[in-house]
C-alpha cells in the first residue's frame, strides 16, 4: 500500500526484548528531542533526511518515529520510494510510547547523526 509497515509499542518492546536487530531512528526536531528519547534511538530530523539517505542501509530494518506517527510516516514512504524495504513506522510515535509508561532517555545520551548512520 504505502510501502512500508507499521509497529505498536508492544511490538517494538518485544523486539528489542528478544534482541532482534534493527536501527530506531528519531526524526522529531531538536527541541522535541530535548523533552526525551526512546533509548538506543538515532537522532535524525526529518528535513535532513535526503542529505543523509546514503548514510542509511537499506537491507536493515528500520524504525522511524517521530511526536505522534504522521511525520515518521512520511519518512517511512520517502524511504520506500528510495528503495528501503525494511522500513516501518512506530505507530502512535513517542506518545504511545509515554503513554504506556515507557522510560524516556535523556538525549544527551542519544548518537546525534552527523557522521555515518550505520
């Protein structure tokens, strides 16, 4: 349909659980970033996405979030249309995750992506 799937909260969990292997990446502005991240996340903000589309691997599973799951849901169809299979959209972004009562890191913490991605 879009190109791309979509992931709940408890899924994401569950994989991160399991040690499944996959890049989260965050793609809410700076000052949103500021207010937490989901830990192990990359901050990449979205109008920065196409100067960095090369950085990303295409055969790893991507998960893309952003404040709700419209933004990331952008991203994950742009990613489609580039040729990324892998790709899928955290449903509810960091609300849902707030919302059920997932800790948030401090993004200090966080890799901000100025260098390589992978």
């Amino acid at each position: 349909m879009y190109g791309f799937k979509e992931i709940d909260v408890s899924t994401l969990w569950q994989w991160r659980d399991a040690g499944k292997a996959f890049r989260l990446l965050d793609v809410r502005t700076p000052p949103e970033t500021a207010r937490g991240v989901i830990s192990g996340a990359a901050l990449l903000p979205m109008h920065l996405l196409p100067l960095r589309l090369q950085d990303l691997d295409d055969g790893e599973p991507l998960i893309i979030y952003c404040r709700t799951g419209a933004r990331s849901a952008q991203v994950c169809a742009f990613l489609a249309q580039h040729g990324f299979t892998e790709v899928y959209n955290l449903r509810g972004g960091i609300t849902a995750w707030a919302q059920a009562g997932l800790d948030l890191e401090d993004p200090a913490r966080a890799p901000v992506q100025t260098a390589s991605i992978r």
